[in-house]
C-alpha cells in the first residue's frame, strides 16, 4: 500500500486508499455527479457538492471557498434550445 512518497507506475499496480495532492491525486475518496474541485489551501483540494438547477457559483473573493447561491439581478435564465422559436417574416 502506497501512502507516501513518489508514485512509479511502472510498480504501483494497486492503490487501496486515497491519493494524497502531493503524490498527484486529489486527497478525496469519493465524487458524485455535478460536484466541482477547488484548491481550498496550498496543498489541499475540496469539492462543492452539486445542487438544484437554477443555482449560481458564487465566488466569495480571493482567499475563500466558492459557493451556491442566488443568482439575483442581473442574470438571464436563458430557456434550452428546444422550447426557443423563431418567426420570420
């Protein structure tokens, strides 16, 4: 089992447990559909879980974690391609 130190691939043929950012990974263990990575510290990578549909990434300013929120004035909520129509005269 590898925790620390330099990764040879042409060794390491099974990892059992969480690759470390130092060692190239991402130091979590589990993802769920629509979550997004984000350097949270030097050395260390957070995820924002997905949300509801509708919702806005919110950057809090250097320094701080992202977040969801309300998208609040200011922002169009474009509907998808299918129910858009055209007339032309």
């Amino acid at each position: 089992m590898l925790s620390t130190g330099a990764v040879d691939r042409n060794s390491a043929t099974y990892f059992n447990t969480t690759l470390s950012v130092s060692n190239g990974g991402t130091g979590l263990s589990s993802y769920t559909t629509g979550d997004l990575l984000y350097a949270s510290g030097a050395t260390t990578i957070s995820k924002l879980a997905a949300v509801a549909s509708g919702s806005c990434l919110i950057s809090n300013g250097v320094g701080a974690a992202p977040s969801w929120g309300s998208c609040g004035t200011g922002f169009v909520q474009l509907a998808p391609a299918s129910a858009q129509t055209d007339s032309y005269q």
